[in-house]
C-alpha cells in the first residue's frame, strides 16, 4: 500500500474521529452551551459556569444583576422584590473585580440595565486576577464551538449520560442550589466541622494591601472601572459587605490582622466618595453587613445532625439571610439594627463600634487555640 493510500486512511479515520467527538459532545451538551436539551440534566454546568452565566446574561438582558463571589452566588436570590425583573445572580466562585468589570460591561451592553447589587468581600480585591487563563475570550471573539472537539468535554458529557439523576448544582436564576451545599455540609460531618477546615486555611494564600495575587495589579482600578461604568450608564448600584458569620473574621484577624479589614472598609468608603466627587454624582449607597449581630453570631451546633438556619459555614451563608439583607435594602426588615450604611462621615466611628462589638461578642484567645492549635 503507497504511502498516500496511508496517509488518506490516516486522514479519514481523524476526520470521523473529529466528528464523533464533536457531534457526540454538540448532542449531549454536558454545559447547556447549545441549548439543545436533548438531556435535561446538566451536573457537570458548573465546569463552565463563567460562561454559561455570560450566555444566559445574552438571552435573558436582565434589568437587575447580582455581582459578587459565591457568597453572593449562594445566597442572593434574584427573584426578591428588591430587583427590578428580569432579574439575575451572575456571582461566580471566587469572582475577582477585573471579572466583575467584564460582566458589567457584558450586561450594559444588553441594553435593559438599570441596577446592580455588588456584593464586596477582601477575596475580590486580594485573590487571583482571573480563575480562567482565557477568561477573556469569553467576551471577545467568542467561540462556543471550540469546545466541541475536547476530550475533556467528552469525559463530562460521558458523565452527563451516566448520571442523569444528577440535577445541574445552579438554578435558572444564576442561584447555586441549596442540595450542594446541604451534601458538602454532610459530607465534612456537620457545620461545626466544615467551619474548622475552611477557616484554617481561607486567608492562608492570598496577598493583601489590594493587588490580585497573581499579577500584582492593584484591584481598586478595576473597582474605578465598575464605578464609573454605572456613573456613565445611569445605573443604580448598591453595594454591601456581605453577612458572613463573625468567626470568619478571627480567620482573617490569625492571617491577615483585623485592623486591615477595618481599613479595607474604609478605603472602599472614601474611595466611592472620591469617584462620585470626580463624577460630580451623589456617593452609591454602601451597607455593611459584615458585623457583630445576633445574625451573624448564630450558634454552630457541635452536633452534625443540627442544622444553622442562616449560614452553611463561616464564608457563606443562606438564602434566609441574604432575603433579610434585601429586606433591609428596602427598609422592610424588622431588623432595623442590622446593616450599618456608611459614609466618609461615620466610617470612623463604625469601625470603633466594630472593635468594641467584637470583644462582647467572640473570644478570639479562645478561638485560636480551638481552629488553630488544637490537633485535628
């Protein structure tokens, strides 16, 4: 047989290979890319879910967003009255401020953005500049197809056919379910537990002083971008410190020492002032969450069959909590004591208030020895 007789045999083998893959992958749709819901189930979504949140951004041209990191994602609720609709949570895991700038941009240009919820925390400002090398791509040039010919599509789209009974971990709405949260606090043996192991390592690696880890670029550009981005459109933006549980931040005093978290605040403070003073606008609205409360110090049960009725763990919480943020959004809580809004003006004395809340609240000698000395 000539070589070229080899070399078309070659060639037509890769070629039906090629499109096995592809069509095999375009078929079973293990991201919900193509919508072409030939199977229903998507547990492998979340492989993606950057960009299946930019498509879904594309299709539904909401009139509210939610932006922030899986905190946000697990616990802001799009369907509250709070939001104007169509409405949609577009926080992902481990969101960065240069991310959240693309999201924005992406969603002003559907043209139906009125308002924005940025749920701020230090990982935004402080981790890594983007999860994905290509993050970009999602935005310019974009190729969903490109992803047909992967074998690692097809190992989750092989996933996808054998666990069928497995629903994707997201709803509809952008929201992550609360089924996934319910099996990882199962799976670690209980709220106790899961809180140990995530706060002795969660401030571990990160950097500080407001540069992404990776590039060392400072985030408050990408936070003047966002800013001004919503000054330029006309749109109303809230932005919060989100309500995660006060052990969270003896994590972050062990690492990173609380009087930075005290100060993160108040830059972000002054720096909403200083961007609306330039834009000649009145300062966004800015709501701390993150204090010393009856809501934020909820009881941890020991136990692992007992389960907290506001948080999953020290960073996040649950949708029950993250209603009454938007309930106090709207002045509608009965928890009037809970939410502080600031201001360049009382920012100082709001941070005093936390130091003195902190020690009625938490003993942080005693908290050390039980997360970081004890023996595991």
């Amino acid at each position: 047989m000539t070589s070229k007789r080899w070399l078309k045999i070659i060639f037509s083998l890769l070629s039906v290979i090629i499109c096995t893959v592809s069509l095999f992958n375009y078929i079973v749709d293990p991201y919900g890319l193509y919508k072409n819901n030939f199977l229903p189930n998507k547990p492998k979504d979340y492989e993606y879910m950057r960009l299946v949140k930019l498509l879904k951004l594309e299709e539904l041209k909401p009139n509210s967003i939610v932006i922030g990191t899986s905190r946000a994602e697990i616990a802001i609720d799009p369907a509250h009255k709070y939001f104007k609709k169509p409405s949609y949570n577009l926080a992902n895991a481990g969101l960065s401020l240069y991310e959240a700038k693309y999201y924005l941009e992406e969603a002003i240009k559907q043209e139906n953005l009125n308002n924005v919820l940025l749920v701020l925390d230090w990982r935004m400002f402080n981790d890594v500049m983007k999860k994905i090398p290509d993050f970009e791509t999602y935005f310019a040039n974009r190729n969903i197809y490109k992803y047909l010919f992967n074998f690692d599509v097809l190992q989750d789209s092989i996933f996808t056919i054998e666990n069928q009974d497995m629903k994707s971990f997201y709803n509809s709405n952008g929201v992550m379910t609360e089924e996934y949260m319910r099996a990882l606090i199962n799976i670690n043996g209980g709220h106790y537990n899961i809180m140990k192991i995530e706060e002795k390592k969660y401030y571990k690696n990160i950097s500080s002083n407001n540069i992404y880890k990776d590039t060392g670029m400072s985030s408050f550009e990408d936070f003047r971008t966002i800013l001004e981005l919503c000054y330029r459109n006309k749109i109303n933006l809230d932005i919060v410190f989100g309500p995660s549980h006060i052990r969270q931040w003896e994590a972050f005093d062990y690492y990173k020492n609380i009087e930075t978290w005290y100060k993160w605040k108040k830059d972000v403070v002054l720096f909403v002032e200083k961007i609306a003073d330039e834009q000649e606008k009145t300062p966004y609205r800015i709501m701390d969450f993150s204090i010393y409360h009856e809501l934020t110090a909820e009881t941890v049960p020991t136990n692992p069959k007992e389960k907290m009725k506001y948080h999953w763990e020290a960073s996040h919480y649950k949708k029950e909590l993250g209603d009454i943020v938007l309930d106090r959004l709207l002045n509608i809580s009965p928890y009037k004591d809970f939410g502080v809004e600031l201001n360049i003006q009382n920012i100082d004395n709001h941070i005093q208030n936390l130091r003195e809340d902190r020690v009625k609240f938490i003993d942080t000698e005693a908290y050390r020895k039980e997360v970081f000395i004890s023996k595991p």
